[in-house]
C-alpha cells in the first residue's frame, strides 16, 4: 500500500532508489536483482542533515534536505534517479473498515472515498486516499476487512518538490510502517518455518522515537510509538563532557570518549531503554490476547547501541538479535562490510523502500 502516481510505469527492470528521510537524516538503499539471490544490495548512503531542517515531520527548510538528498546520491555515485519515498505515520491517517466482500477494483475505490469522507478532517479533494483488502473479515463472513490511508495532497507534495529538488522522479510516496513491514517480512523469511505461529516483536529505536511493531502469521498485530531514542544518549554525552550536538554524535559511535562514559553514561542509558522497551512489551500483552513474544528484533540507528541487545534480553527474557534488513542478500563490491554491520539496522524503512522494485 501506498500514495503512487500511475502516470509513471514501473518494472523490475527499472532501478529505484529507496529514500528514508527523517529529521536526522537521509537514507538512501540501491537494490538491484541478484545473481545468485532474487537481491543484492548495490549501494546505500547515510547522509545528516543540518538540525531544524525537520521538526516534528513537517519539513522546515527544504533546501536543507534536498542538498543533504544530492550528497547522498552523489557520495553513492548511483544514476539511478526514481525513487520511493516515505511519510512518517503522523503525517497519514489510517483507519480499518468493514466493506462488502466481492466488489469490483472500482466499486471499492468508490465505496472506500465515501467512507473516508467520514474520517477525515479536511475536504476530501485535499487528500491522496489509497487502501488495501486484508483479507475475510473474523466478525462477519460476507464482509472483507479494509484498510485506508489518506494524507494531505500538500504533505505528499512537499516531499516530492523536495526529492525533485534533488534531481529525483519519485513514483512512490509510502508510509514508513507499512515500507518497513517490506524489510520485516523477508527477514521472517529466514526464520524456522518462514516464522509461522511466531509472535515477533521489532522495535525500530531511532533518533527521537522508538517504535514497535508485533506480527504474527504476516499481520501487524500491535503498533506504538514512544518519545524516546539514541538522541537521549547523545544528549546525556553533551551534558556530561561539554561537546557540541554533532561532535557528541561523532564521538558516541566512534567511541572516543573519556573513561567513566561506559560506567556512568552508556550504562544508565542502557538500563533506561531496556525498562522502555519492557515496558512497552507490558503494554502489548496488556492490551491484546498475547502471552508470550518469541523473539525480539532491534532495528533503527539505536539497535547497535552497545549492550543494549543483551540488556533487553536479560530484562525480557526473550531472544533478542540486531536486524539487518539485508539478511540473504548479495552485497556490491562498494559497500564496506564492517561499515554496513553498524549501518543495517538504521536502513530498515529505505531498504523496504527500495525492495518495491521487486514487488509488482
Ligand atoms: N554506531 C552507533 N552507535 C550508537 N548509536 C548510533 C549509532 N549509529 C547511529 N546511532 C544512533 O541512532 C539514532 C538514529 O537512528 P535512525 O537513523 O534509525 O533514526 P531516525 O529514523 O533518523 O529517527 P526517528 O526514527 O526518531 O525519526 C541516533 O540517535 C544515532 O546517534
Ligand atoms: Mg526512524
């Protein structure tokens, strides 16, 4: 599912850049079809962007961002030039509906507009809608369970100026859950039995927020988000040492930071996002019928913070590993390896981006 513009042909044979931009970065991922797999990653690049540019996913400075989109594009020296992008799902609203089962592709779009008008804000001709059929639905048999997403024409327009700022023709506007669901799903493709009958927690800790998603039997069973991030960590080494914003950052990957960091700064935040992360497994039992997660998968620029995975494990006491998006995949010839172990994780929503090449 997601806002596409039809006027634009598509097929495998065309490259596509998967482009993830969020208020810290731009993350670009090349896919391209493998020779021994069905995929190999060609290229990526990670590329910052200047503070403020982004604020609270509403773009602020677009100049800003575009520039920080052509360094990345040059850096990876790709000539692809179509891309897929992605809204954060604050800027989109979505919603489950119950429609007739049996209808015509046209009959649903009709059915799904009038529907919408009841569930969003604004006027309907201001929106992009798209949905998609789940599936039969459990409460009644004659009916099928739909969902729809809409977003403000303008949100999905600033985007792609920007990306077209860039030098880039977007064809894809998707959301950045259901791009990430892309990546998740070949993951669990690896897992004993495709992961069949498992309950499969991916916590997504990025730079402000962290977000998890449950899927059991290849539906998202559980979605929520919470304000809280690597940014906590960089924040503590900027109090604690005196460092600017960017050289805390620098500094926390690279780890060149005196020695009490890892007892009195690292470890603190450790324990903190494994009582958050617990916490919000607390919170999904809860609130569905589930008793039990079998396996927990970190994602996003936090995933490598290190101990954390280990932390979360111990507090959980569920197996708990650090995802890599390009599990199974073939890797260029350019991409630095040891680099693209710290990297994977942070990729999760441009490498789904990127795999829509492959999905007709
Ligand atoms: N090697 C590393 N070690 C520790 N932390 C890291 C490392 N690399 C990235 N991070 C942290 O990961 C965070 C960025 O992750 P990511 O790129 O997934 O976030 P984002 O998607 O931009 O943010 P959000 O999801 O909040 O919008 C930052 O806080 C950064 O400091
Ligand atoms: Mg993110």
């Amino acid at each position: 599912m997601a806002f596409s513009f039809p006027t634009m042909k598509r097929g495998a044979s065309q490259p596509l850049l998967g482009i993830d931009v969020t208020a810290s970065s731009v993350k670009l991922v090349e896919l391209v079809p493998g020779t021994r797999t069905g995929m190999k990653l060609e290229r990526y690049a990670i590329e910052p962007i200047e503070r403020g540019a982004i604020v609270d996913g509403h773009v602020e400075k677009p100049e800003a961002v575009a520039s920080a989109m052509t360094r990345a594009i040059r850096r990876t020296g790709t000539r692809a030039r179509v891309a897929a992008l992605a809204l954060p799902s604050s800027e989109v609203i979505t919603k489950r509906i119950m429609l007739p089962a049996g209808l015509l592709e046209e009959d649903y779009e009709v059915q799904v507009e009038s529907e919408a008008s009841q569930y969003i804000p604004f006027p309907i001709d201001e929106v992009n809608l798209d949905f998609q059929i789940l599936g039969p639905s459990e409460q009644s048999p004659d009916d099928v369970e739909v969902l729809l997403a809409a977003s403000r024409k303008e949100r999905i327009e600033d985007r792609v100026a920007i990306a077209e700022m860039a030098g880039l023709k977007p064809i894809v506007v998707d959301v950045q859950p259901y791009a990430a669901r892309l990546a998740i799903d070949h993951v669990c493709s690896f897992l004993p039995g495709a992961g069949a009958g498992m309950v499969l927690a991916v916590f997504d800790i990025g730079q402000a927020t962290t977000s998890l998603t449950v899927v059991h039997e290849g539906k998202t069973v559980f979605e929520r988000e919470q304000p809280f991030g690597g940014g906590v960590l960089t924040q503590d080494i900027v109090r604690c040492y005196g460092l600017s914003v960017e050289e805390a950052e620098l500094r926390k990957r690279s780890g060149d930071l005196p020695t009490n960091y890892v007892a009195e700064v690292l470890a603190p935040f450790v324990d903190q996002a494994a009582t958050e992360i617990a916490r919000a497994l607390q919170f999904f039992y809860a609130s569905t019928p589930f008793t039990r997660i079998d396996r927990v998968f970190l994602a996003g620029g936090g995933a490598v913070t290190p101990g954390l995975a280990e932390a979360i494990a111990e507090r959980t006491q569920v197996a708990t590993e650090i995802m890599s998006p390009f599990q199974g995949m073939e890797i260029g010839s350019g991409v630095r390896e040891r680099q693209l172990q710290v990297d994977a994780p942070a990729l999760m929503v441009s490498c789904g981006l990127a795999m829509r090449r492959f999905d007709q």
